[in-house]
C-alpha cells in the first residue's frame, strides 16, 4: 500500500477500524496485533487509500492562469501595455 503520510512509505499490510485505517506495516506486525474479521489478499498489487473524485478541471485551471483580466482597466493605453508582453495572454473582461 502507498500511505499518505510525509514520507509516502510503502508498506506491506494495514489494519482498518470503523472504516479508518488505524496502522501500517509488515503483514507480521499487523496480524500479530490485530485480530480481523475479514482480510483481503491484493496479491502484491498496489493499494491506494483515500482516493477522493475532486472533479477538477486541470485544463481550464492551467488556462486561466495566462487570462489577463482588465474589469478593473479604464484606459485603452493601459489595456495595450497589459497585452503586449506575450501572446500566449488572453484578454478578457475589456468594456472600454
């Protein structure tokens, strides 16, 4: 399993406990601690814990960080130097 802690350990076994997981380690120390009512073998294939859907929208993220918005602009000189350094800037927002 890939924990989520500072170092991102990977750890052999965990035990889980109303639906948390409680402690990591070898299978050794997990079963020699914690008595289960149900175990599951994921024959060596990684286990991700706490993947949540954030459903975001990683495109439009990155492309809004090159829009320059000019709501607050209010003369057309400034609205052209704002523009000029790169193209790759969008413009939006020009009302004047």
């Amino acid at each position: 399993m890939y924990t989520v802690n500072v170092r991102f350990n990977i750890v052999q076994a965990f035990s889980v406990e109303d639906g948390k997981i409680v402690a990591v380690g070898t299978d050794s120390e997990i079963y020699k601690k914690y008595k289960a009512k149900e175990t599951v073998d994921a024959k060596g294939q990684a286990v991700y814990p706490g993947f949540i859907d954030a459903h975001a929208h990683f495109l439009g993220y990155v492309q809004s960080l090159f829009i320059l918005c000019f709501h607050q602009v209010r003369s057309h000189k400034r609205h052209d130097d704002m523009g000029s350094q790169s193209m790759l800037f969008r413009k939006r927002g020009w009302k004047y």
